[in-house]
C-alpha cells in the first residue's frame, strides 16, 4: 500500500483530498497537514510515498517546501496541487510527477493516482549498471555505455558540482550563496539555491539514480555510494600507502583527460585544480618510476613528458627526463630538453636551474662539445 501526507494551508481542500483518495484501496492518508513546516518534520519520519502539496501557502512556498521534503525523504513523489495554471506550469518545469488544480476532480485524480502507481511498479532502472561521475575535463554523471544525466540549468549543474567537491560535509547556506550567488540579492539567492537543491533531486531521479549511490540531505550534505568517481580514485591514491602495479597506475592516469572541471570555468575550483593536478604529477612520478625499472625508456619518457607539460616548474620531470636521456643513450635530446628547460626558467622566472640539473648538465658538455 502507499503512503500519502497531504499538506495544504485549507482545512475544506485537504478535507475534500482526504475523502477522494479514501476510494483508492492501494493509497493510505498517513498524514494531513496545513502546517507545511510541521508537515516536513513529520514526513522525515513517515517516509510517505507520495506528498500531495499545495503550491501557494503563507508559512512556506509550495516549491520550497518541496525541496525540504526531498531533504528529509528522497524517494518521495510530489504532486502539487494548485488554483492556478501557472504555477501548474512551473510544476511541470520543476519536474513535478503531477499537478492538480483546484478544485480537484476525481477523475484527473485517477489520472495522477495511476501515474503514481505505474512508477512505484516500475523497475529499479539501476540494477546491474554501473554509475560513473567523470570531473576531469567536463562534469558527467552517467549510466557505463549510456548519454551522460542532462541539467535544466548551468547553474544547477555547478550546485552538484560544489555539493560533490564537498561530499560528506554539511554546508550552510550561506556559504553556498556566498560562492555560487555572489552577485545577487538575498532573498534571489535564497530562492535560486531553494530550487537547485530541487532540481538537483528531481534530475538524479529521473535519471534512475537512487539514493544508495547520490544523497543528498536537508544539511546541503551529499553522499556517494559506489559510483566509479574518477577524483575519489586520487583521492584513494593520495591516501593509500600500498605499492601499485604498472597497470594499475596507468589506468589512473589515463583517467586525467582534462584540468578537474577545465571546461566549466568555475572559480572556486581553482585551488581543487592544482591539487588534483600535483596528484596527477605525482602518479606520472611513480609511473615513470615503475617503467624505469623495466628499461622501458620510451613510454618512461612519453610519462615525464606529460609532467613536464602539466607543470615545466617542476623540476622533478626536467630532472629525470635527463636521467633518462642519458641512461638510454639519447644525449642528443637531452640537451635540447635542458636548454628549452634553462630558457622558459629565464624568461619566465628570471632564475637558472638548481644545482642539481646544473650537475646533470656538466654530464652533457662533454658531449655537446
């Protein structure tokens, strides 16, 4: 059987509701509400199938109140109900699963009752695939062989974006407003940040992802389940202490095909971009390290040619290119790589090399000369 808490500021509406949804066996009124604040504490608890929520009240706007339901009951359906077409419309553009108007009918109730029950019998769209959150380069979030999850608005899509970096912390609101509405007026912010939470939700079911794999909580807090999150395996990288096979971390680097969100240009990704790329580096360190052992000069070099290019400051890469230049036989390149390397410090930086690379010069003058 369902569960339905109908929430409504009108004692006569919800009344009127509760007597029509009565002639469904398969739905049970759990809750009814005119109080919309009192109603989401309650529906924390209740967990409610569906939420059959009027659209306009005095304590709490109906798509705000939305946004808090899913917060404390994810799987929850929302049906609004409302006086007015428009905001039917804007029901619809909130990817509502249905909306009622005033007075309802109970024939298009049947019709919003049937759509319900179809839902709940479908499948769970997620069994067997696998879910994979892709930030390197362009954010993506998508099934494993399947289009990537399409967002309403850029805007929604750099909320997800802020909510993943900060997974497993609690946000306040004002920090979110602060980084991602900066230019606007408080209560525009608040409104924008109400309905992105919103849409943010409705996106990540229609899509079929359910909340063992992406949370997120009334406390602006998301969790990941067992998606296949590119940065949180460097992030393990970073952490883990184990020895990694060649294999193993050529499938990480290979997994770096871009700046951490390079092509959406958010600022507050700038600090997460250079991390994630110092661990980049470090990955083609080790790489380059595990190839040196088996003598495989050429792909060790292709490796420290990608660190070089990531960061030419670096000057872990100069410095065992050299070393590999020079073990292999190949002086020729060597030197071009030093003197490119001695040029961009000058013009750049206004230095010379360390005395490290510089030592590893004076093995080379012999040969240039």
């Amino acid at each position: 059987m369902l569960k339905a808490v109908l929430v409504d500021d009108e004692k006569p509406a919800l009344r009127v509701l509760e007597i029509l949804l009565k002639s469904y066996d398969a739905i049970s009124v759990v809750g009814s509400f005119t109080n919309p604040r009192e109603a989401i504490e309650k529906i924390g608890q209740l967990k409610p199938d569906v939420v059959f929520l009027d659209i306009s009240m005095p304590q709490l706007q109906g798509i705000d109140a939305a946004s808090l339901v899913l917060g404390s009951s994810p799987d929850t359906n929302i049906v609004f109900v409302t006086a007015f077409d428009k905001y039917a419309v804007e029901a619809f553009e909130l990817h509502a699963l249905d909306y009622l108007l005033k007075p309802v009918n109970a024939d298009r109730l049947g019709k919003t009752v049937e759509r319900i029950m179809k839902k709940q019998a479908a499948p769970h769209e997620s069994s067997g695939r696998r879910l994979q959150i892709k930030c390197f380069g362009q954010l993506e979030v998508k099934w494993e062989n399947e289009a990537p999850m399409k967002w309403r608005a850029e805007k929604t899509k750099e909320l997800f974006a802020y909510l993943l970096l900060n997974e497993g912390r609690e946000l306040s609101k004002e920090e979110l407003i602060d980084t991602l509405w900066t230019d606007d007026v408080p209560e525009r912010s608040i409104k924008q940040l109400y309905n992105g939470i919103y849409y943010i939700r409705k996106t990540l079911r229609e899509y079929g992802i359910t909340g063992n794999l992406i949370s997120l909580g009334s406390n602006y807090c998301m969790k990941l389940g067992d998606a296949n999150y590119d940065v949180r395996r460097f992030y393990e990288f970073e952490n883990e202490s184990k020895a990694y096979s060649v294999g193993e971390l050529k499938k990480l680097e290979q997994l770096y095909t871009g700046d951490y969100l390079g092509c959406e240009y958010y600022e507050w990704a700038g600090s997460e971009r250079e991390r994630l790329s110092r661990i980049y580096r470090n990955i083609l360190f080790r790489l380059s390290g595990e190839l040196i052992k088996e003598k495989n000069w050429d792909d060790a070099e292709a490796c420290l040619l990608k660190a070089y290019h990531e960061n030419p400051y670096d000057e872990r890469a100069t410095e065992r290119l050299l070393k590999v230049y020079l073990t292999s036989g190949d002086i020729s390149k060597a030197l071009k790589h030093y003197h490119a390397y001695e040029k961009l410090l000058k013009e750049d930086l206004g230095v010379a090399p360390t005395k490290r690379i510089r030592d590893l010069m004076n093995h080379l003058k012999s040969y240039e000369s």
